[in-house]
C-alpha cells in the first residue's frame, strides 16, 4: 500500500496537495482488496500489475479529489437505473442520454473526475485519453464488445465513481476476492455514496453551462439502496428485471470475460456459484430497501417488454418523475433505437449449463425476488 500511495502522488498532479490523500475509508477498502486478492484470485504476474495500476488510478482521483475545492450540497440526482446485471439497465441508460434535459456521466468524466491541471485538463485531452483507455480494454478482453462496449464519449456507469473508494462491484467482477467480495454485500456504503456525491458536485463544477439533473445509472446500486437513498432523496429509482437464470448466467459470462485477461485460472462453475450468490444478496437488500423507502420511488421495468418496446418503457419513467418527454427527444431515441439494434457488435453466447446454473436452482436461491417480481421475471 505505501509504494501504491508513492506512485499514485508522483502522478497525481500539482493539484493535488501534498499531505492529503483520498477519504480514509477508501484507503481501508483498497486494503481489504489487496489483501483479499492475494488470498483467492490466483493473479498471474500480469494480472498483479493490472491490479496495481488500477489501484494507483484510483488512488489518484482520490488524491486529487481531496485536494479540490468542491461545492457542498446535494446534487440534484433525478433519476437512478439499476437492477441485477444484464437486466436492460444500460439500454435504459443510452435512451435517457439522449436528452439534453438530463445530465449523464460520460466515460471521459468517469475516468478522471477531477483531472490534473494544466493541458490534460481539457475536454479534446480527456476524451483522447479515454479513447485509448477502451482501445486497450477491449483488447485486453475482446470478449466485452459483443458483452458490454464502452464508449468514450458514450454514458458510463457511475460505479466508476465508487471505485475512486474502492468500494466498487466493477472490481468484485475482475478479481476473485471473495473476502472482499463478502464485505461488499453486506456492508454499509453510506460514507462511500457521500464521496459518490463530492465527486459529482466536482463534475459541475467543472463543466460549462447550466447544472441540469443528473441521470445516473449502475447494477451494483442494488445491494445499496439505502444509503443511495438517503443520499439522493429526491432521486427515483428505475429498477429492472429478467429471468434470472438469464441475467445471472449472462452476469457469470461477463465476470469470465474480464477475469480471463489477469487470472491463472478461471473455473466457470465457480464464478456462476458466485454470481448467483451475489445476486441474491443484491436482491434481498434491495427489498428490505425498498420496503423501507415506500413504493412511490421505484418504476420497475420488465426486460422482455423494454426489448419489445423501449420507448415505452421510457415513458413511463418520465411519467413517474412527471416530466415530458418532448416529440423531438422520443423521435431521437426512436432513431437510436433503429441504428443500434440488439447484438450489433456481435451476438453475446452464453449457456447457463455452462456455469453450473440451472433454473430450479437460481429461483430457490432467488425465491423472495422471484415472488415479489414475478410478472416483470417472464
């Protein structure tokens, strides 16, 4: 931890003030995950200098971040995606972007929130950073343009947030750190989503034009409902939903595909035990969440009809936040809807054999979910 510290302040930048450093609870999660990492997720040396450097970026925006002047207050957070990965969430995510009312947190952004001073500063610099950034990913893990393609300029989830505290489900899928892993869902993130906010009142600050509502978007909000909300009180939820032996085995696929890169040795059937560990987790915290929040918060959509009809399902979470979705927005996503059809980098295989899931098996282990949702779950 000390060297990683070392590097992260050598690269930080003059805006980051000597003697600061990122939030303490982040430093302890960054602890937890080193160490979690070399006791289950059998890095090769490539996959320990993967960690390392994801490690010290973080540590940077930490840095950096603690060293910024940020206005204080609430951000105006209107709308939050969520639900069990692979569940529609990120197609709800490209819609809603597509409204210029809304603000989105674009992957240029996520990737250093409080850039450096200087020239990297400037959006053309980021945003060529953040080009090379997906170049490298997607050859790193190929697998991910037919799974989950990012795009630099394209929405991004704001769990890229959460790992400048490395409190992050992104970083559960990468390394088998089950200890860590354990920690993650179950525990209270509350101080953790305050440096969610901190960093988007950064972004504000550090964009032109007016401030307008933030839509953000990630699965790993499910297991963290509470402090979410309690963060963001005035934000609705829109939680969506699948079958879930489709969404965990689609969720075990995609956790293969970015652990293959940096890991000795991955067992499929391990990872679909995990998955679908974490998912009932996710979904038993979500209900107490939920049932504790009230109903009025949440728009709950079903993955068949969002495929079906999106803009529908758009609709009707305009219709619970009570604004409008103006003629020339829907025609907008319309034509996104056309020029972007499902599969168009490539169709994502997976069998839920493949990783030991089978369907009696994930709905036991899924049973009050599978009960409270069941007419969004066909």
């Amino acid at each position: 931890m000390p060297e990683l510290l070392e590097r992260a302040q050598a690269r930080a930048g003059p805006g980051a003030v000597p003697g600061t450093g990122p939030a303490p609870e982040g430093l302890d999660n960054l602890q937890r995950l080193l160490d979690s990492c070399r006791e289950t997720a059998g890095l090769t040396p490539a996959g320990t200098a993967v960690l390392e450097k994801v490690a010290v970026r973080h540590l940077v925006n930490g840095l950096r971040l603690a060293a910024a002047a940020v206005p204080g207050g609430v951000p105006d957070v209107a709308v939050v995606v969520t639900g069990l990965p692979r569940t529609g969430t990120t197609l709800v995510q490209q819609l809603l972007a597509l409204d210029p009312a809304w603000r989105v947190l674009r992957l240029w952004e996520a990737l250093s929130p409080v850039p450096a001073a200087g020239e990297g500063r400037s959006r053309p610099a980021r945003i060529a950073a953040a080009e090379t950034w997906v170049a490298r990913y997607l050859e790193m893990a190929p697998e991910m343009r037919a799974i989950h393609s990012p795009s630099a300029e394209g929405p991004e989830e704001c769990d890229a947030l959460m790992q400048n505290h490395f409190a992050s489900q992104h970083l559960d899928d990468m390394f088998d750190a089950r200890r860590y892993s354990a920690w993650l869902y179950s525990a209270d993130l509350s101080a953790e989503y305050g440096g969610h906010a901190r960093q988007l009142r950064a972004l504000e600050a550090g964009g032109p034009g007016e401030v307008r509502p933030w839509v953000l978007k990630s699965p790993s909000h499910l297991a963290h409902l509470g402090a979410l909300l309690r963060t963001y009180p005035a934000a609705v939820v829109v939680q969506c939903h699948r079958a879930p032996v489709e969404a965990v085995a689609s969720w075990a696929s995609l956790v293969r595909a970015v652990r293959r890169p940096h890991t000795g040795t991955v067992v499929p059937a391990a990872v679909g035990e995990q998955c679908l560990e974490r998912s009932a987790r996710a979904t038993e915290r979500a209900l107490a969440a939920r049932e504790e929040a009230g109903e009025e918060r949440f728009v709950d959509l079903a993955y068949r009809s969002l495929v079906a009809d999106p803009l529908a399902a758009v609709r009707s979470v305009y219709d619970r936040t009570g604004r409008a979705l103006p003629a020339g927005v829907e025609a907008r996503m319309a034509a996104w809807v056309t020029g972007n059809p499902q599969h168009k980098h490539g169709r994502h295989h997976y069998r839920p054999a493949d990783f030991g899931l089978a369907e009696e098996g994930v709905d036991r282990a899924l049973g009050p979910y599978r009960r409270r949702f069941a007419p969004y779950l066909r």
